[in-house]
C-alpha cells in the first residue's frame, strides 16, 4: 500500500470515462489507496503520479498555488463526513453563496459550535458549516483568534478558559443548536456540559445534544509502535465508546466519534462537496485553502521528515512536501 490522502497538482492523463477534467488542469482532492473499496497502491498520494478518482477532486483557481491547496483533502473529508453525513450530524450541505440564516419563516438563526478551529480539519469545518448558513463558535488558542474569525467563526473563544462553557452558553442565547464538531483533547466534554446547562437555563430554545466527534487527545508515537500498539489503538477507542454510552444514558448527550465508510462513494457527502461547491467556492474566495502550508522540502524523500515534523504538533499549520 501507498499512503498518503492530500494531493494537488496537474493532471497529466484522463480515463476514458472522465469528463470533469483534461490534461493541463490544475486539481486537488483527496487520493483514496487507505480505503476498503480501492486497494490500489496507485491511488496513494506519497507517491510522483496518483490515480485519483473524478468525484473526489475539485479544480484549483489560479489565484492558489498547488502547496496551498495541498491541505485540503483529509481536512475536507472528515469536517464534510461529521457534518453532512445523515449518520452524524446531517446538516443542510454547503451553498455558493451561503444561503440566509435564519432560514425563511424560521424563529432562531442556526448555530453549531466547532471546536479546534486553527486545526486542519477545524479549519474546514469551520468554512463548511459557514457556507451551509449556520452561525460558527469555535475554540482556538487566543494568538489564532484572528484567524478563526477569517475563516467565518462569530465567536472565538479560549480552549483553555475557566469559563468556557457559560461563555458558550451566553453566546447562544436565542440561537437554535444544532449540534458540535469537536476537535481536541476534552472538548466533547465542554460541548455537552453547554447542551446541558443551557437546556437547563432556556429549554424552550432548541436543542440537538450531538456531538460529531473528529478527534481528541494527540497520541505519542511510542503507543502504536510495535506488536502491541494496534491494540491499544483499538483499546482506547473501545475505552471511548463505553464512556460516551454511559454518559449518553445520564446525560442524554450522544458523542459519535467520526469512522469514515463509504468515502469512495460517488454519491456520498463528501463527493457532493468535491462536485458541487468546492471548485465555485475557492474561485469565489468564499473558501480558502486553510490552514497555512508549512512546506518542509522538495521531493518524496522528505516525507518521514515532514511526517515526524507533523506528530510534534503545529499551530495554524499543515506540513505539505512539494514534489518534483
């Protein structure tokens, strides 16, 4: 197997079945060689040429450099699988433009909170769910605030705040929630602790107590080497699941961690976004390529470097290689 999902370049051969490109375009998507559907080593991006699949790529606007849009892939697949997907949080897809909120003849504005907006898949589910007509409050450290904002959050707020959650709670006020998509370590928490007070504090005002959640504490690479590091994988996620029962049972709160299955589908979520907006959205600037590329070298041979580079952790950040 070849690894690798984030991919952009120039596509240098067609399928006879292609329409939605030629030769001399420039695209990026996401390659699919770690998906049960394809086992197909030349689907994998860490290599010179990828086989990439037609539903799974979107054109890349002239004003956005192949490094740029590097970062997309992964990031766009796992935010558009948490909020669109009909098993997680099933929202309304994204539009060019954004359409209205509150939506025509509705009382409250729409909102979600997301946490981890500066990560790499915060940050596309921060513009996702903007460009489908929800309010964004999200989490950043303070330095990121900024940036956040850029991306179409209203609210930013501190990840590491005492008081996080009533902050949350406030900002809510007079909103309808429909969910959140939670990105690091304890934030699924802080998420059910706001459905919880709130609906404590306003129980008239709705309230969907969903959580997608995309990921959480960053492992060390010392507990999935070896024999055993498989296992503890699995272990810690069976640990999560159990947890997540019993407090759906006390507290009515369902956190549902993102396992991606279908993403090769050409009618999934996912593909709709790669066929249906994202190409419009970045040639209308309504989505940028986010976060920043940290590019660390040319050709495959620094693709460890940049892996080790990217299991240290990078703020704002995606680690992208250029390739001849």
């Amino acid at each position: 197997m070849v690894l690798g999902v984030d991919v952009a370049g120039t596509v240098v051969e067609v399928g006879p079945d292609v329409t939605r490109f030629k030769v001399g375009d420039r695209v990026a998507g996401s390659a699919v060689s770690a998906a049960k559907e394809s086992n197909n080593a030349a689907e994998g991006a860490f290599q010179l040429y990828t086989v990439m699949r037609q539903h799974m790529v979107a054109p890349i606007p002239d004003h956005v450099t192949d490094e740029q849009a590097a970062v997309l892939g992964l990031g766009i697949g796992t935010a558009a699988y948490g909020l669109f997907h009909k098993a997680y949080l099933g929202l309304d897809m994204p539009q060019v433009p954004p359409p209205p909120n509150p939506q025509p003849g509705k009382k409250y504005p729409r909102a979600i909170i997301v946490t981890g907006g500066a990560s790499s898949v915060g940050s596309c589910a921060v513009q996702l769910a903007a460009s489908a007509g929800y309010e964004v409050l999200s989490t950043s450290s303070p330095k990121n605030f900024a940036y956040v904002k850029g991306l179409g959050a209203s609210h930013v707020f501190d990840y590491k705040s005492k008081t996080l959650v009533a902050d949350l709670v406030r900002a809510l006020e007079g909103r309808e929630l429909v969910g959140a998509y939670t990105v690091g370590a304890n934030a699924d928490q802080v998420c059910a602790a706001v459905m919880t007070e709130r609906l404590s504090k306003t129980p008239k005002l709705p309230t969907r107590k969903f959580i997608a959640l995309a990921g959480s504490a960053r492992r060390s690479p010392d507990s999935i080497k070896g024999f055993l590091g498989p296992y503890r994988m699995m272990s810690g996620m069976m640990t999560m699941m159990g947890k997540n029962a019993v407090n759906k049972m006390l507290t009515g709160v369902e956190v549902k961690f993102i396992l991606i299955v279908g993403l090769v589908d050409p009618d999934s979520c996912v593909s709709h976004v790669y066929l249906d907006f994202l190409g419009l959205a970045l040639a209308e600037k309504q989505f940028v390529p986010a976060p920043e590329p940290q590019v660390v070298g040319r050709g495959l041979g620094k693709i460890n470097e940049a892996l080790d580079l990217n299991q240290k952790g990078v703020s704002a950040k995606k680690i992208v290689v250029s390739l001849p």
